[in-house]
C-alpha cells in the first residue's frame, strides 16, 4: 500500500488510541486544541487519500540493461569500512560490549556519513524494489539489500532498519495489491511477526541497559509505569513508550508552552539537519521541552508548534501533504518510470515516521527523499522535453 495518506491515518488513529490507554503517569491527558487538529488531519488525509488513489498504484520495475547497477553497493560498503577504521569505532559492537547508546557518542566523518546515509537510505529502497518487482538478478538485488542493511545495524542506526523494513512490507504489500487481494491469513502472519518483533525489541531493550532478558524493571521506572496489564508481557513496555512519548512530548509543550511565533525560526522544519544546523540563527532557534530527557523526541511537528504555534503545525502539514500533489499532476509521465516508486516509497516512509520526528529534516532520511526528488524531477523534466519535441 503505497497511500501515505492511508499510512498516516492508520499510524496515527492506532497511536492515539494507544495513548489514552491508562498504562502510565507519562502520557498525560491531551490538549484539546491537539485532539481537535489531530482528528481532523486524520480525516482530511483519508479524503485525499481516497481522491488520488489512483496516483499509487504498484508498478513492476522496468528493468532496462543497467551499467554498473551495483557500483553503488560497492561505493557503500567501502565508504562505511573506511569510517569505522577512520574513527576506531563499530558502534554496534560499542553498544553491545560496553552497554553504552554509543551512536548519539559516534564520532562520525560528518560530510562522508550524511553521503553514506543518503545513497544506503536511496539503494535499500531501489534493490528491494527490484526484488519484489522481478526475477531477474533477484538473488543478487536481495544479497545488496541486505548487505546495506548489515552495515547500516554495524552503525547501530535503529530508526534505519525501521524505516528501510517499513520499506520493503510497503512495496511487498503493494505488489500483492497489484493482482491479488490480500488474503486474511498474511495480514494474521504479518500481525504476529510484528508482536514477536515488538517483545524482542523489549527485550534486547533491557540487556542493552545491563538487565536480564525478563527484567523490565529500568522501563518500567522510565516510563512511570503504574497499571500495566498483567496479561501483556512487561518487554511490550519498551515498544509503548517509544511509539507513545512522541506525542506526550508534543502534548506537554501545547498544554505548556506558549508558542514563540518567529517564521525565521519556523522556517528550519522544512531543511535537513546537516544544512540548517550550520545556518545563522539556527542555535537560537526555539526547541521543544522534554518531559524527560531520556524520551529525547516529540514528532515532526513539536519545532513547528515551538516558533509558529498551532498555526505553523497546519502549514507544516498541509505542505508535507499537499505539496507532493503537484507532483502527482505529472503521474501519466512519472508512472511510466522507476524513479516514481522509489520515490513514493521514501516519501511515504518520511510522512509515515512523522509521529516519531521529522524525517523531512532528520539526517538519516532527508538526504535520501532530496537525491529521489532530484532524480524524480530530472526524469520528468526530460520526458516534458520530449513531448515538445514531437
């Protein structure tokens, strides 16, 4: 299901649904002003969701002979062993060994690792799409997915894996759209996999702090824990706070603090990180409050509230959303064209995660979504050109 509209109703219909469960202290009653706006968008993303269905459809990769196809696994992979020889460090191992969150500490090239990001972020995307979409070089498309994702877990890069996995169930999905209806046993399959999925992130959770695989009592302190049902195992604990504290973070600010309305400021939630962080004016910026420093994240959507209050989040919504229409405008062309898939599914991925932060200016998916973008514009550019010239 390539609808990121559909997407965004889903996740966040069944995050605001979890929030409200009486689980913890953490979570405090929500804003009104924020359930308002949070059930509108709902709505109004269904709306278009359901108007441009047509702009979403699964396309079969077209696979004309490509020169050197997997040169950029190659570049990947030597890009990546040199920074881990270059800086001492495979923070996986760090973090493994040490028990520390070693990649927050990982003393990156900083240019050499935004560029490592984008192309595995890019190539993920592109190789698993050549997989799901056709025999030829299967083998070979999958073994260079998961090589990226190897070393993207070398590097301890979480949020990666989450987004690259999400990824490829996306197009997976899409492709069975394509011909079959999805038959209730594999969303059964799918929905067990991921509760299997949830309890081992629960638990690795607690070894990665030094605790037993079944002691759950470091989350349960941290997320203020005070009437967990005794029928769900306390690893899901783990999975609960880091879906729900988004959103309490963005609560505590909406219900705390008053909005600093400076567009200059505001203007920093629409470039990636690696760009606005050495602009003037960006360490003056206006920065979200943290219920707890440890639940260190409140949505894409907290900086937007921070310096253009309720107003800026609209805008900031409405132009993740609405903007990519323009696009779409041009789908007779861009259906015809891989780039269009890769695309949609870096840019569904980025709307998608945005109850977690923003990924339109997060380091590790921004850069990816701009070389799509770019590709994606230059194709389009090029068959206009073409049409003239008949």
């Amino acid at each position: 299901m390539l609808n990121y509209y559909y997407w965004y109703s889903i996740i966040t219909s069944f995050i605001l649904l979890l929030y409200i469960l009486p689980f913890s202290y953490f979570n405090s009653k929500l804003d009104a002003s924020l359930i308002i706006l949070i059930l509108v968008s709902i709505v109004f993303a269904i709306f278009l969701g359901f108007n441009n269905k047509n702009k979403f459809c699964f396309k079969l990769y077209d696979y004309k002979d490509e020169k050197h196809e997997y040169l950029p696994l190659i570049l990947i992979t030597i890009l990546s062993l040199f920074e881990f020889v270059y800086t001492n460090d495979i923070p996986l191992f760090t973090v493994t060994i040490n028990q520390v969150n070693s990649y927050q500490e990982f003393e990156s090239i900083p240019f050499l690792h935004v560029f490592i990001s984008m192309l595995s972020l890019y190539y993920s995307a592109k190789y698993i799409y050549k997989t799901i979409s056709c025999k030829k070089n299967r083998k070979k498309n999958l073994t260079a997915y998961i090589i990226i994702n190897v070393l993207m877990l070398m590097y301890n890069m979480r949020s990666f894996l989450m987004i690259s996995l999400f990824i490829a169930i996306n197009l997976l999905i899409a492709k069975i759209r394509l011909n079959f209806k999805i038959k209730f046993k594999y969303i059964f399959l799918s929905f067990a996999f991921l509760i299997v999925l949830l309890y081992c992130f629960g638990g690795y959770g607690n070894m990665r702090q030094g605790y037993d695989w079944n002691d759950n009592s470091y989350i349960k302190e941290l997320g203020m824990y005070y009437d967990w049902p005794s029928s769900i195992p306390e690893q899901y604990m783990w999975s609960y706070s880091y879906i729900t504290s988004p959103l309490a973070n963005f609560n505590y600010n909406v219900a705390n603090q008053k909005s600093e309305i400076d567009y200059s400021k505001y203007l920093f939630v629409f470039f990636p990180e690696s760009i606005s962080k050495r602009l003037p004016g960006y360490n003056n910026r206006s920065q979200c409050k943290l219920i707890r420093s440890y639940f260190n994240v409140s949505t894409g959507y907290c900086n937007s509230y921070s310096n253009g209050g309720l107003l800026g989040v609209v805008l900031f919504w409405l132009f993740i959303m609405i903007i990519p229409l323009f696009f779409m405008r041009y789908s007779s062309i861009t259906y015809k064209n891989n780039n269009y898939i890769i695309w949609l599914s870096i840019y569904g991925s980025c709307v998608s995660f945005m109850f977690f932060n923003n990924m339109f200016a997060y380091g590790g998916t921004s850069p990816a979504l701009w070389m799509a973008t770019f590709l994606l514009i230059n194709k389009i550019k090029f068959v206009m050109k073409g049409k003239k010239n008949l």
